[in-house]
C-alpha cells in the first residue's frame, strides 16, 4: 500500500480548527530549507516554544511539530527567509483560514506596522506566497502566470478557479452536482464533489451503495444515502470532534512488535476504509500529523524515483482534473476576449464620426508639434465644451495609441490610422483568440484521453508510462512556456494596418491649438 504523502481537503478542515489555537503565538524566526520546506519559530505564553511545519515538494503537509521532530537550522538564510524574518519578527500570529474546501491554507500575521499572509498552495506543484495587507504579492517560492490567475511578485495574489465545497451543499444541489456526472459513484464523489479518492471510498462504503454504480443507475435512494453519510462524517470534522488515526501496514509475524508495518495513512477521524489496518490514536490531529510525517519513509523514493514513475491513483485525478479546470477557464476566457475584441470594432464603426474625429485631431496635433501630455491636458480641458471630448479617456505615450470611451468599453486607437485600420485590427485579434480557444480545446481532448489511459493503468495496476509527457504538452499548450519553477502564459500583439482618412478636424484642431496646461512630451 502506498504512503500518503499529501493532505486532503478533509484533513485540512480538521487541522485548521487545530491550529487555530494558537492565536497570539509570537513570531520568531523564520527558515527555509531548500525550496519546498518552511519553518516557523513562534513563542505561545501557554504552549512555550512552537515549531510550524509546511513542506511543497513531493510531500505536502502542514502541522505543528515537537521540538526534537524540528531539523536543524540551515546555513546562511536565502533571501525568502530574509523577507519573511522581516516582516514577521515579532508580528503575532492571527488565524489560519483554509480557501473554500482548496488544499490552500491562509496563515494570517498581524504587527503593528503590518500585516503579512502566507499562502501555502498544498495541491500540484505546490507554492509558497507572502501577501501583503492589500492581498498583493511580495514574493513567492514559485511564479505563476496562467490565463486564470497570477502569482507573481508586485501583482495580486490570484486563487485557483472557485472548486464545489461540499460543506456548502444542500441535499438539491448535492444531487444535480451527482446527475451532471458521466461516470460512477465513487469517481464523481472524488472528482465533481471534491471528496478525494478515499474519502469518496469511506462515503459509499458508510452509505452501503455500490462504488463502481454508475450515476445513470443511481436515484433518489442513493443520492440520498450518500448526502446523510457526508453529512455524518463531515459534521465532526468540522465541529472538532476528532478521533485521530495513524494507520500502519500489516507485518508479518507474531508478537506485539511484529503487528505494524510502516505508516501509511493519518486521518481525523477514524474510517471504515482502514478498519482493516493496525492504528495508532491521537489525542489531537497535529499530534497524529507529527507522528506520521516524522516517520514517514522517503528513502525508497529517493532511491529508485518508484513514486514518480507508479502515481497513486488520487493524486492523478487530481492533478488531470486540475488542468482540465485550467484549461476550460482558458477557453472561457478566450470566448470573452474575443467577444469583446469583435464588440471594440463594431463599436468604432458605429460611432465612426466621432471616433475619426478624434483620430484626426490628435494626428494633426502630432504634426503640428504637439507632445502627447500636452495633447491629453488639452482634451481633459475641453471635455464638456467641445463636442466628442467627453469620449476622450487618455493617451499611452510608449504605444503611441489614444484610449476613448464607447458605450462601457474603452478603446485603444492608433491616430497614425483611420478607423477602418483600427476596426480591422480588433476583428483580427479577435480571430487570434479563437485560433488559441480552438489549440485549448484540443488540449482538454488531449489531457481526457491521457486520463482515460491512467484509469485504465490504475485499475490493471501498471503505470502509465505517458503521463508525465503528455500532462506537460497540455500545460504548454493550454498555459504557454512552462518550465520548472516558472509558469507563464504567451501574449502576442495586434496586427498593425495602413493609414486612413482624416476629415471634419476645424474645431477640434482649434482646441488643441490652444493648450491651458503645458506638460513634458
């Protein structure tokens, strides 16, 4: 049986209420230990000395951890952690929140001159972001830059794409979320309700309904079997009334010691899915999380790279599933940009006198010598007395383009052309974004068949020997460029045309002709 090396959405429900706790814990110190474990020192008045662990890398985790579990302090602190002792030295820990039922935790720091959140994104890859008080990121173990979202130094902190939280769910829309699905029980519970793979498992097996039934021969009695057993084995959770478990592998052999095996598996609760494994209570969750991440067994890993080439099955969908979500908000988001583009150009025809007029009232200036602040005080001046002003929005001197207000959308035109060469330009970037919706579309088609592969090599037990290929082709193809610890989406730049006309200028030229402030150009 393999390890488990990541926690869950349920997991995390049950330890934030754990950590929580520790309200007004004092930071002291902060570590990080390559580039996937973070460590902070905090001082409790009750508690004493506290040791938080979060680790990213092929082991996700977070949790309090003994003194003696704590590795040694590393050598001179990269500069992360030289951010981090900055800004939270001294600072009082405030709250851990976890974002809907995501694998993310938000750990909240409050000093008197200010406030920092770390960001533990403990799905994928994984990520560590530092967020100010204003959400806008100050730095970041990892760089993501995705049609959906950003991470990146300077910009603001973006969440995945909102997943279905199952907490939320009444019995009606528990039961359209189940009727949506083309696939069996057990699988739409892990993928479309967001349980996860075992605790979909533990939900069937408590309901007493067949996991591998599929949705179109379930009903009502099933569906509804299925909403009461979450609702028992959520409510505790939430409620933190836990019943810590870490579970071992069967050994062979008689006597006490021979009973366990290694440790495979920690859970809040105790669950019907184990009851055939030796285990181990807790008094509280952390407890059981040190135990078992303390002990956990990564040499075979480390030494013959097994994990990587024989996924688990849990970890797989939800990786696949990941990037399916990533890439459909893509296309989403190119139907929206192109529909825009397409409704900038139409805009620009059918307001075509006033947006020539502007066009050639701001070339004309150019040629009379005119800088561009010079050209934009004058219109803000003019708005309300000379007719069209009112449509003017701004000037962006690097491009050498003028922003205008149609209708509620605000348009870049170029002045060097006429409106027909600006129009033709948004129809032409709008047809390069849906030659991008259609290479994303081919992706997802891509990315199922690939999923379709490792079902079937999970369910016969070999690996999928395409997988880590072909989920990294999808990436490039639905994200951009890709590498391995930088994410970013490609953009490209409209299409230039020729000049056009210039006509109806005489009141227009008259009023820049006639500046009441003088900027730089």
């Amino acid at each position: 049986m393999d390890q488990k090396r990541e926690l869950t959405s349920v997991d995390l429900v049950a330890l934030t209420a754990e950590l929580n706790d520790l309200q007004g814990a004092k930071v002291d110190k902060a570590y990080l230990y390559g580039d996937d474990l973070l460590r902070l020192k905090m001082r409790d008045f009750d508690r004493g000395r506290v040791e938080l662990l979060v680790e990213i890398g092929d082991t996700k985790r977070a949790h309090v951890a003994a003194p003696e579990h704590v590795p040694a302090a590393p050598g001179r602190p990269p500069n992360f952690a030289k951010m981090l002792r900055n800004r939270l030295s001294g600072a009082d820990f405030h709250e851990v929140r976890q974002h809907g039922f995501d694998r993310i935790l938000e750990f909240e720091f409050r000093r008197e001159d200010q406030d920092t959140t770390i960001v533990a994104e403990l799905f994928g890859e994984g990520n560590v972001a530092v967020v100010d008080q204003n959400g806008e990121v100050v730095d970041s173990l990892d760089t993501v830059r995705l049609q959906s979202r950003t991470v990146a130094p300077g910009a603001q902190y973006g969440f995945p794409s909102a997943r279905v939280n199952p907490l939320e769910l009444e019995y009606e829309a528990f039961a359209a979320k189940m009727r949506e699905s083309d696939t069996d029980l057990v699988r739409t519970l892990a993928t479309q309700l967001n349980y996860g793979g075992l605790y979909a498992e533990e939900l069937c097996t408590r309901a007493g309904v067949e996991k591998t039934m599929d949705i179109t021969e379930a009903g009502e009695d099933e569906f509804r079997a299925l909403y009461d057993a979450s609702g028992r084995l959520l409510e505790p959770v939430k409620a933190g009334e836990l019943d810590p478990r870490v579970y071992f592998e069967p050994a062979d052999g008689d006597g006490d010691d021979a009973e366990r095996g290694q440790r495979v598996d920690v859970t809040p609760l105790a669950l019907e899915e184990r009851s055939d494994l030796p285990s181990e209570a807790f008094d509280t969750f952390n407890d059981a999380l040190d135990d078992y991440f303390t002990n956990l067994d990564t040499t075979e890993e480390e030494e013959s790279g097994e994990a990587v080439s024989r996924p688990d099955f849990e970890n797989e969908i939800e990786k696949q599933k990941r990037i399916i979500e990533q890439q459909e908000q893509a296309i989403e988001d190119f139907d929206e940009q192109a529909e825009r583009e397409r409704e900038k150009a139409e805009l620009l025809y059918a307001q075509y006198d006033l947006v020539d007029d502007i066009l050639s009232t701001v070339r004309d200036a150019r040629d009379a010598g005119h800088g561009w602040q010079e050209i934009e005080a004058t219109l803000e001046e003019a708005a309300g007395d000379v007719p069209g002003a009112d449509a003017f929005r701004g000037v962006n001197e690097s491009e050498g383009t003028v922003r205008v207000e149609l209708d509620d959308h605000t348009v870049e035109v170029d002045p060097e052309f006429g409106v027909e060469k600006n129009a033709d330009r948004h129809y032409k970037e709008a047809k390069r974004i849906e030659e991008k919706k259609e290479g994303a579309r081919a992706a997802i088609e891509n990315t199922r068949e690939d999923s379709r592969r490792q079902s079937s090599a999970a369910r016969s037990g070999r690996p999928n020997p395409r997988s880590a290929m072909s989920m990294a082709r999808n990436r490039r193809t639905s994200t951009g460029c890709r590498g391995p610890r930088f994410r970013s989406a490609s953009r490209s730049s409209g299409t230039s045309g020729s000049a056009g006309s210039g006509r109806r200028t005489a009141s227009w030229c008259l009023a820049v002709g006639t500046p009441t402030r003088t900027r730089n150009s």
